[in-house]
C-alpha cells in the first residue's frame, strides 16, 4: 500500500490557510517582479517539506496572508511543480517531466530547502540513460555540482545524473580530433563551462592523434572565453582555474616541434609551466617509451614527482587517422582565377599597379571554396597569387588547407598549407624539424614562413575534374618538407600559360577536366604531422 499523501489538497481553497504567490524576478534587479500565480496552500504541508518556508512561517505574523515564491524568468511551471511535489510527497510522478523542467525543479527544490523533493528530481535525472540525456542539461549539471545551496553533488541521484553526463559528454566530444571536424561541435567545445573542460582533460577515455590537440583545443577555449568577458557575457577564467587545466596537459605527449617552436612563444602555457621544464618535456618526448635513459629521468626527477599528467603514456587514440582535404571549384571560377591572374601578371610586365578590381577578388565565393586575392597571398619571393582555397580543417592541434593557385608566373598549382594555429606560433627553422626528425640539420637552410609549421607524410588520393572520375593516385605517401616560399608542396602544376584557353587544354591533357561535371574535386589525405 503506497503511503499516503497530500496530493488531493492541492490546489483546494477548503481549510487552505495562506497564499503562496509565484513572483518572477526580472534580471533587471527589480525587487517587485511580476506575480505569475497565486495558489491556496496549507501551511502544515509547507512547513514539512521546505525548510525555508519552515522560517518564513515560524515568525507568522496573524497579519500576513501569502508568501512569496520566487522563480527566474520563464521558470512558472517549474514552481508550480514544486508545490504539488510538496503535497506528492512522497510518491512522486516525475516520469513525464520534461529534463530542463527538472533541472529547474531541483535548484528550485535546492533553494527552498525542499530536499525530498530535491533527491526525487535528481533521482529522476540520474535514471535517465546517458544517450537521452540533453546536452544543456548535462552542460548545467556539471556547472552547478559546486554551486547549490544545500550539497546537492551528495544525493545520489545527482551524483548517477553527473556520471551518466560524464558519459554523454564523451559521446559528443570525447574524440577532440572528430569534434573540430564539425563546426557545431567545434562551437561546444570553445563554449564548454570550466567544470566540463576539466572533465574531458583529465578523462583517460580522451581520445586524440596528437597531445598537440589537447594544447590546441586549450587554446581555442581561452581565445572564446576572452571574447565572451570582453562582451561582459562570459565568466572570469581564474589562473587557478586555468592552472589545473593545464596540469592536464600530457607534456611529453606532445610533438618535439610542438615542444619546441610554440609552447616557449605560448603565454597563458608559461604562466603555469615554467620554461626550464621544457627541454624535460622535450627530451622525454623523443626517448622511447621504455628505454633505460628515460626510465632513469622519471625515476630521479622532482619535477615529474609533481606533474602526475606527465608520467600518464599517451591519450586512446582518434578514430581520425588522417586528414581528407578537398577543394571543389566550379571551372567558372577556375576561369576568373585564372584570369585575375593573367591580368596581374601583365599589370606587373608593364610596371603598372594592379586595378584595385582585382583586389575585390577576396569576397568572391563558390561552391565551398573562398577566393583569395593577390593582396593577401604573396609568396616570399614576392609573386603575387590569386587563389581559391577550400575550407580550413583541423588536425593533430594545427589547421590545413588546399589552394589552387595562379601567379603572376603564369603557372597554375594545387598547394598544401599549414595556418597559423595560435597566435604564439613562431615560424620554425628547417633545423626545427631536422632535429624532430632525427636528422643533422643541413648548411644554409632557410627559415620558414609561419604556414609551414612542420613536415608532413601526405598521399594525395585523387585529383580529377567532377566527381565521378579519379584520375589522379599516388602510389606511396611522400614526405614533404617545406621548401621555399609558403607552400608545403605541389601536387600539380602546369607550365607558364598565356590564356584560359591554354590551362583548359593543359588540365585535359592530365585528364583533370570533365566539361560535363563542370567542377575541379582535388582532395589530398594527410597521413601523418609532426
């Protein structure tokens, strides 16, 4: 037989003896807010259930005839709900209450010192298997569980809602490569509250190709929470805060040209990292996992002694393997590329300033693809370019992208290029990645441009004109080191050309032209990036 309850009288004007009157409190700061609803209630099953109305009621005064309960803006079901769970109490019939009405509930419950009807909502909560928990709903879980008034991280409800969360969260973002590969997933990740952050850091389920990834995605998460204080819309991230964030970074882990070209340029890193751990991190980075020398450093080493994350071997890794690039251009704007181009090239023969038409190009768009003008890509040797890129992809902690491009050479290519990751990365040296290469630096190398970040193992799967021809396969990944100028590598060009009608031939002649399909598809996969 279920206990009995109060659930009949709610509601009923019959011996109800005080008004409960739901006022919603503007953000405003306005202390009258607007009354929603105004409920008979009985002052015995109140002074049971909430301890805050407990107070209220023991200093009644015979005047008073209502109390006030207050609810944010939008929340009036959600205290309503509170008062009928207050006469449910306590056989509860939460099923069908949707989960942000019961997220509501508990803080309300949290508030007013309901705490049976607390523990039934996290109950509630904490049933519900981790795929049909909301995403918000998880999100608020994990920024209140050090927030609430009376201890709710204690009842287990709350504390079974926070695992299955925990769950959640690594379904959606547990693969950082795979989450910045969709931009709304990207967007979660730079808007994650602090609490999940940490959550995902210091999971050992994390999955990445590359520790670079997890610097990276650190990265990102400041820049969006710098904007969001600078829009007075965000919270204050603490160096306390961030310290345990970056107590979570698997040093070691990290690439040795990551190691040594940008973490040293990377402020809010150095706050937290003094510089002479560096080189240990970096030494540690390229000892073999088990090797004598490496077991004798992290035997002896004080440092390591407090830095539990760096004695942690390598993150699970990424169902990301590689990166697949792919830049589709419609032959219209291959045309106009093409020739922007002739008419810079011939602007410059005659030592004549380029129209400014032909820096408007910037805006142009087509099918996925950005046209780029020669103003923004110029190459060290000083040729000017215009391009049409495809749409930058992130992979191991740095960001990728495929142009086509026609100088003021004349000569039309496919590039690969490296971006600027973070604003603290320094242009490394060929002795950069020499040295993270095992090699002995060469004499006379040059230093690179900031895009050409490291080397690459890359296999270009096709290239061909349409979507239904593959024309053009490598047998065998090449490793490419970048050379001059900006580009990583070409993976094809075309000698000096004097007209559209001339590149047209050309890429018919490589069997990279369908008239019927009437769209350029190069798509490259990268295997490997240090």
């Amino acid at each position: 037989m279920a206990p009995a309850t109060m659930s009949c009288w709610y509601r009923r004007q019959k011996f109800a003896d005080v008004k409960v009157v739901i006022i919603e409190i503007h953000d405003s700061g306005n202390d009258v807010g607007t009354i929603l609803d105004i409920v008979p209630a009985h002052r015995l099953v109140l002074y049971e259930q909430s301890t805050f109305l407990q107070a209220k009621l023991d200093n009644w005064k015979s005047s008073d005839d209502s109390i006030q309960l207050e609810v944010p803006p939008g929340q009036l079901k959600a205290g309503q709900l509170l008062l009928q769970c207050m006469y449910d109490s306590p056989n509860f019939q939460l099923q069908q209450v949707p989960q942000q009405q019961l997220l509501e509930l508990l803080l309300l419950a949290d508030k007013y010192g309901a705490s049976a009807v607390a523990a039934a909502a996290a109950a509630e909560l904490g049933s519900k298997p981790a795929e049909q928990l909301e995403w918000q709903v998880v999100v608020r879980l994990f920024e209140l569980q050090h927030h609430t008034a009376h201890g709710l991280a204690l009842l287990p409800g709350y504390a079974a809602a926070l695992a299955a969360g925990a769950v959640k969260l690594q379904a959606v973002l547990g693969d950082l490569e795979l989450a910045w590969q969709v931009e709304e997933s990207a967007q979660a990740l730079r808007q994650l509250p602090f609490a999940l952050l940490l959550r995902l850091l210091s999971d050992p389920q994390t999955r990445v190709a590359s520790e670079d990834t997890v610097v990276y995605a650190l990265d990102q998460w400041l820049a969006a929470q710098q904007q969001q204080q600078q829009q007075q819309q965000g919270v204050v991230v603490t160096e306390d805060k961030l310290a345990q964030l970056v107590q979570h970074i698997r040093m070691p882990r990290c690439s040795p040209l990551f190691l040594t070209t940008v973490l040293p340029s990377t402020p809010w890193l150095l706050r937290h990292v003094p510089p002479q751990q560096l080189p240990l991190a970096t030494t540690l980075a390229v000892l073999p996992s088990l090797g004598p020398a490496r077991q004798a450093i992290t035997g002896h080493s004080e440092v390591l002694a407090a830095l539990p994350a760096w004695q942690l071997p390598t993150r699970p890794a990424s169902a990301v393997r590689s990166l697949q690039l792919d830049l589709r251009v419609p032959v219209a704007q291959v045309r106009q590329l093409v020739e922007q181009g002739l008419k810079t090239a011939a602007a410059a023969a005659a030592a004549v300033p380029a129209p400014d038409s032909l820096l408007a190009a910037r805006s142009c768009q087509g099918a996925g693809a950005a046209v780029t003008s020669s103003s923004f890509n110029s190459s060290s040797s000083g040729e000017s370019t215009h391009s049409v890129s495809s749409p930058v992809a992130v992979w191991c902690g740095k960001r990728f992208q495929l142009q086509l491009e026609f100088g003021s050479s004349r000569k039309l290519a496919v590039v690969l290029l490296m971006l600027p990751s973070m604003d603290s990365m320094r242009a490394p040296s060929h002795t950069d990645i020499d040295q993270a290469e095992g090699r002995r630096p060469s004499a006379g190398q040059q230093q690179l441009m900031p895009q050409q970040l490291a080397a690459v193992q890359c296999s270009l799967c096709a290239v061909r004109f349409g979507v239904q021809e593959a024309c053009r396969k490598a047998d065998k990944p090449r490793s490419l080191v970048a050379g001059k100028g900006r580009r990583w590598a070409d993976f094809f060009g075309l000698g000096e050309v004097c007209s559209w009608e001339a590149v047209r031939a050309g890429l018919g002649r490589q069997h990279l032209m369908s008239v019927a399909a009437g769209e350029l598809h190069i798509r490259a996969t990268l295997t490997k990036v240090w």
